[in-house]
C-alpha cells in the first residue's frame, strides 16, 4: 500500500502549530511506518521529507500567501510529470495542512485542525476567513475521511459542517519526550510563561491585566512570553518581557524554570503547551473552554479565560499545587507521542483504501 502525504501548502514561518504537525507526523511515518510513502513537498523546505521518497515542486513567490499559495501551488503540480506519474501509483492521500491542491481519484483524507473561521470568524481577516470557508469546509466535506486532534473538534465539524461522524477522526498530537523532559539541573523562578502568538484568540490583555493583579502581592513575579509578533501588542507592561521565537531546547528550558505556565487561550483544536509543561514537570493553569480541557485532564488548573481574576486565582493555585500537578502532569504528557500519532494515521490509511479495495481473501 502506498501513500502520499502532501506538503504542498507548507509556508516556511506561516503555518504554526499546523506545521509542526506536519513535520513531526512525516518524521514520525519514517521512523514507525509500515506503510510505503511518498511525500509531496516544495522545493525549498525538501528535508520535511525526512528521508521519505519525496517528489518536488516549484514553490511560489516568496509573498504568495493564502489563496494566492495554494492555487499557485495547484498550477505548478499539475505542470510536474513526476507528480501525475506518482499520482498513478498511490493508493491514498493524506493532506496534513487541509487544503488540498493535488487532484487524484484515490481516497484523500485531510486533517481538519479546527474550525475556528466558523466559531469564531472575527479573530480572522476577511480574506482568510473567506479562503478556510471555501477550501477547509469543501475540503472536509468531500474527504474520504477527516483527521482532527480532538472531540472538541470532531463535535464541532459535525455541528457545524454536518459531518458524518463516521468519517471523524480523532487522533491527538504527540509530544517529542527526547526534549521536553524534566532536568535536576533547572531550579524553578518567580516566572510565569506563556508560549504563544499574539493572535487575539491567545488572549494577550486579559492575562497582562491578571498579571497586574498577581503583581500587587508578588512584586518579584515575571511575565515571560515566546513566539513571534509581540511587537504588535505595543509597549509591554512592567515586569512582562518576550523572547521572540525560540527553539525547542530553550522553550524546555523555560518550562523547567518556571514557577507556572499559564495558558488563556480563548479557541484551540488541540493544545501543545500544556503537554510540554507537564513533561518538563512545570504546574499548569489553563483556559476552560475549546479543547483545552479535554488535552490537560485532571493535571492543570483551570481556569475562565474572560475572568482576570480567576485566571490570577488560577495561577497561584497551580504554583501552590507544583508537586501534586508534577505528578499527575508527568503521567498525562506520557500518554501523548508522535509514535503512536503515526500509528493512529496508518490505521486510518489502511480502512479507507480497504474500504475500495477489499483485501484479496
């Protein structure tokens, strides 16, 4: 059986944690696949092949973005030979970024990572929300079978798109446990973290303005945020600083030191963060709506996300809690690898060519 796994629509710095995703799904298939595959990638970020056979194509203009990219994309596939020729071959294709831009009559099966253009359609551009309501809704649609991380998502794509739930999937993301581990090097400081974009989603003002309130008793306490953007918030308050992108082993770094990570986003399909806290032994607080919860359990404090004070209330509750929340947040990180995220995606694989192609008794 052989599959195709197509990064078509991958853009280098613009996809988040869609993107991780994907590369980490891909890497995982090398590792634990059984299955034979073909990656579809652009030229430039080849190596996301990760030593899989891979078929390149033309990428576009470096500020083609949106729309623009993934028809742009679709037009230099169809002028690749090697693409149609491969296409032949393959049993199956899985789109990891949702918009599919590769035309094959093989079951397609696309991860559908939220629906956050229908729940919450103010958070995006106009353009962008039209894109997802075309592409992402057509796209789940018409699969054979759709990938989400969550139940949260997978009620949300039947409510709302009127999926057949039969053909939802939930498979949770993984962690990578060779970084995100514990360290008896790294002594915990007055810092809370919180590692995410400043997209209004994440929630940026209500926790400064409960940061404020922690300040009052806690003058020594620090805000620490990472990811790229934070420019746009303005002037930051007192005591709140940003790291800007960092890699993994410092972000592991970070959790390891930090007196809490504190998580108030307003809308997530799934939710890396909280797991990666945990592993590094980090105590969590953390928004009580979208599929937060259903991702931390019973291993972080939460807390509601439009309440300043309860996410304040939160947090001191998560730090006062560390030895309890390191324990349960140790055994609830470890159920979640990428290994196991590759397997769960195999077994979809196999049902839906076997589902057109019996196997031979």
């Amino acid at each position: 059986m052989r599959v195709g796994i197509s990064l078509l629509t991958f853009a280098p710095g613009d996809l988040g944690g869609s993107g991780a995703y994907a590369a980490r799904l891909v890497a995982a298939l090398a590792r634990v696949g059984s299955l034979d595959y073909v990656v579809f990638v652009p030229r430039n970020p080849k190596a996301m092949a990760e030593g899989l056979p891979a078929i390149e194509v033309d990428e576009p203009s470096a500020g083609a973005r949106g729309p623009s990219r993934s028809a742009l994309t679709a037009l230099s596939a169809r002028r690749t030979r090697a693409v149609e020729d491969e296409l032949g071959r393959v049993d199956a294709v899985h789109h990891p970024l949702t918009a599919p831009v590769l035309e094959t009559d093989a079951p397609t099966i696309v991860t559908l990572h939220d629906i956050q253009h229908r729940d919450l359609p103010d958070v995006l551009g106009p353009s962008r929300r039209s894109f997802r309501r075309i592409a992402y809704d057509h796209a789940a649609r018409s699969a054979a079978a759709v990938v989400v991380a969550s139940e949260f998502v997978r009620r949300r794509a039947s409510d709302v798109l009127g999926l057949d739930p039969a053909r939802v999937h939930v498979v949770p993301l993984g962690i990578d446990h060779d970084v995100f581990a514990p360290s008896r090097n790294e002594e915990p400081e007055p810092i809370i973290l919180y590692p995410a974009r400043p997209w209004p989603h994440k929630n940026h003002a209500r926790l400064f303005e409960a940061f404020a309130l922690l300040r009052k008793t806690r003058p020594r306490l620090r805000l620490v945020l990472t990811g790229a953007g934070h420019e746009r918030l303005g002037t930051l308050p007192d005591s709140v600083e940003s790291l800007g992108v960092v890699d993994g082993r410092e972000l592991a770094s970070l959790y390891r030191r930090a007196a809490c990570l504190v998580f108030p986003s307003l809308y997530e399909g799934f939710s890396l963060p909280p797991l990666e806290a945990m592993a590094c032994g980090c105590p969590v607080a953390a928004s009580n709506l979208s599929a937060v919860p259903e991702v931390c359990g019973d291993a972080a404090v939460l807390f509601d996300p439009l309440d300043v004070e309860d996410m304040a209330r939160a947090i001191v509750e998560a730090d006062g809690r560390r030895d309890a929340l390191r324990a349960k947040g140790f055994a609830r990180a470890g159920q979640f690898t990428w290994d196991e995220t590759a397997r769960k995606h195999e077994l979809i694989y196999r049902r839906e060519v076997e589902l057109v192609r019996p196997p031979t008794p």
